[in-house]
C-alpha cells in the first residue's frame, strides 16, 4: 500500500493512500475468524461457529470494522512517516477523503501536531510591577467600614420621627384592588430606610412616622416586577411602625480586633490594621492584574511569539465566534446567510483574526505552564465553581453539574491556568514584595 504524506508545516499535515480490495478483505476474514470464537449463531455450538456463518449474520458490519481497521494502518504508516508521535497529536484526525472506487478505497487524512513553541527569555518580556501603595486614611476608613457594618441596631431611646438610616420594625398588609397578594403582608419585618429594599416610594413615604404610627403607603409596581400578576399595578399598603431602631457605637480598639479576627490568637489593633493593609493591598494588586497587566501581557506574548497552528483548532474558534454572533442576529439575518454561501464566508473570515490570536494565546499559556511547572487539577475547578455558586445563591452541585454536561470545565480550567500563570510571572517582577 502506497501511502503519501505532506507536512503542511509544523502543525498540519496530510495523510493520503489507496487502500487495495485484498487488504480490507484481509482484514474481514482475521475479524471474521476471531468472532467465530465468541458469537452466538443460531443452529451452532458457541465456539464452533462457521467463519462463513459469521460473514452472513455480521456482513455489513464486519465490512465497516475492516474498512476502520485499514484506515487505522493508514494512519499509523502516516504518522510513523512523519515522525509524529500520537501523544503530540491534537483531537481526533479528520478524514477528508473516502472514495470507493473498484480498486479500492482512495482516502486522505489531515492531522493536528501540538505547535512546538520556543519561549526563549519568556520572562524578560514581563514588565516591571510597581506594588500598590495604601496609606494610614485608607487603611482607617477601611476599618471604620467594618466596624460600621459590625455595629448592631438598638432601639432608640428618646421617640422621635423615623429618618433615613434608620431600621423600621414594621406590619404591614399589602393589597391590589382591595384584595390581599402573595407575598404582600408581614409582622415585624426590619425595614431599613433608604436601603431601595421595597418597591419604589415605599420608604420616602415612611419617613416622619412614629412608633405606634399607622399609615397607608400608594405605589405601583415597577413595570418589570417578577411577579408578572401584579407588574404596573397600584398597591396599597397598611402600614403600623413598631420601634425605630438606630444604630448603636462600637469602639475601633483591641475587641473590635478580637471580634474580626477571631482565628488570630492575641488580636490587637495593630494587628487588624496590618491585616486590613494587606487585603486592601491584595484588592488592589488583583485589580491592577485584571485590569491592566495580565490582558496586556497577554498580548504581548501573543505579539512576540510565532508558530504554526492546527487549522482545524483555528477553524472551530472560528465556528464558535459565527455561533455566538447567531445568537444576536434576527431570524431573517441568519436565514440570509444559511441561503448565501459569500455572506456566511464573509462571517467567518471577518471572525478568524480574532480566533487565530484566542487559539494562540492558548498554546502560548499551556507552554507557559509546563515551564513554570503550574497546574490546575479537577478538585480546584470543583471548588472554584462552588464557591461561584455560594456567592450567587445556587446550589453548588447543581452548577457544577451543569458546566460538566455543557462541557465548560476545560475552558475554566484552562482560564484558571492562565491566571496562575500570569500572576506568578507579573509576582516575580513585583518591585517592593
């Protein structure tokens, strides 16, 4: 069999050959012949089965298990050809061409080869970082927040008039064309005035009550309320104010530092003040990273490097970019171009800039990566995507299970990678760490 290779460049290449009748057959009858061992023939002892048998019962079948397997000697002659091992090849290899003719089957394969990156003085190309400055004001207004947030609601001890700020422990009955909703009544529910908490015009209209108080409150619902059944409508509500709350005084001293650090043994002041610089300072490092120097790092790695790369790889960025523009078009928009073969070209070419420099920045970071020896196993994305779900309210499992099924979790891996990456190479350039 005579097997023909190109290599396009260094990370494509093409396989092609004309597999002879007598090679497939050959493979059918070593096929045939092993299931004779095993199958389960009617009219046959199992063991004892003719390999004739077995090529009536399975013909279709065992002539697609023999076309597979010359196709595969195909490939194997191919990459050993071209030196390739298969550990250095990227998905799956794309047949572009099955011919049946009588001599045989003519059939070409295009390979991916894992790009061969030389990263020379990688970290030279990373600029210098000039670690964030927070002075003593930030560092105390900062506390000051905290201790804000700690400090707890007390009943006010001379009665005056409800003001903004204050916590309002109120009933209340809410009711649409004089009748009661879902959802509308309450007892002793703190109501922070000013906090936007209830429907537009509900606080304004508290304020200046006094304990004791009983007032009926007018407004309409927000047009986009979520309750479908009450969006637009005017409500009224019966109001009785309870007690007014305000908020109480804590000190800024060593058991306010107790009380913030509880897992830090012998918690002072300064220690919180120490503490509290070096969040603020990570804060700002993480922002300045985000913000600034990890996208412009990255394109300067993207700028500075060149290579070849899998056309396939290039091709499905492409083909996920076009998706995502379908997503915003209208259906005439997108019957235009499934109707014209130039507009749907002229998509994907106007697409494919950007897919080139996404695909390369993801080799330049998997290369980056092996370098400095940084990996992402699958229990930190489980917990990266956890603790993504605590923070939206939802149920940790539920999402996780969710990325898996869509097939999310090699791309949040892979960003969390880059991440890693980025930050120990901007760390390492950190003047003043």
């Amino acid at each position: 069999m005579d097997i023909k290779i190109n290599r396009v460049n260094s990370a494509n290449a093409t396989i092609s050959a004309t597999i002879p009748n007598d090679i497939v057959q050959s493979h059918l009858d070593k096929i045939a012949k092993e299931l004779s061992k095993t199958a389960n023939i009617a009219g046959f002892r199992k063991g004892k089965v003719p390999v004739a048998a077995v090529k009536k019962q399975y013909g279709d079948k065992l002539i697609q298990d023999a076309e597979s397997q010359a196709l595969q000697d195909v490939l194997n002659s191919g990459l050993e050809k071209l030196e390739i091992d298969k550990n250095n090849l990227i998905g799956e290899p794309q047949i572009t061409k099955l011919d049946k003719q009588d001599s045989g089957i003519e059939v070409a394969v295009s390979v991916a080869i894992r790009p061969k990156i030389d990263l020379g003085d990688y970290a030279s190309i990373v600029p210098a970082v000039t670690k964030p400055s927070v002075n003593d004001d930030t560092v105390t207004k900062r506390i000051e927040e905290l201790a804000e947030a700690q400090t707890p609601y007390i009943k006010i001890e001379k009665e005056r008039a409800l003001a903004n700020g204050d916590m309002a422990l109120i009933d209340f009955v809410g009711t649409v064309d004089g009748e009661e909703f879902k959802g509308g009544s309450a007892e002793n529910f703190s109501l922070k005035i000013g906090s936007s908490q209830f429907i537009p015009g509900f606080e304004e209209q508290m304020i200046g009550m006094n304990s004791g108080d009983k007032k009926d409150i007018k407004v309409t619902f927000p047009k986009e309320y979520q309750a479908k059944d009450l969006a637009d409508k005017e409500a009224n509500f019966a109001v009785t104010l309870n007690e007014i709350q305000e908020k109480g005084s804590l000190s800024i001293d060593d058991e306010l530092a107790k009380k913030l650090l509880p897992n830090e043994e012998n918690a002072t002041l300064e220690t919180l003040k120490e503490k509290t610089k070096e969040q603020i300072e990570a804060e700002e490092i993480s922002k300045l990273y985000n913000e600034d120097l990890k996208p412009n790092l990255m394109k300067t790695f993207v700028k500075n490097f060149d290579f070849d790369l899998p056309d396939f790889v290039v091709d499905q960025e492409v083909d996920i970019a076009v998706n995502k523009e379908a997503g915003t078009m209208s259906e005439d928009e997108i019957n235009e171009i499934k109707e014209n073969a130039d507009k749907l070209s002229e998509l994907r070419e106007s697409k494919r800039a950007e897919a080139i420099e996404s695909v390369k920045a993801t080799f330049i970071v998997d290369a980056l990566a092996k370098a400095e020896e940084i990996t992402v196993n699958e229990e930190e994305v489980m917990r990266t995507i956890y603790y993504e779900a605590y923070q939206m309210g939802q149920d940790p499992k539920a999402m996780y299970d969710q990325y898996h099924k869509a097939g999310y979790l090699p791309a949040i891996q892979m960003s969390m990678v880059e991440d890693k990456v980025l930050s120990k190479l901007l760390d390492a350039k950190m003047e003043g760490k």
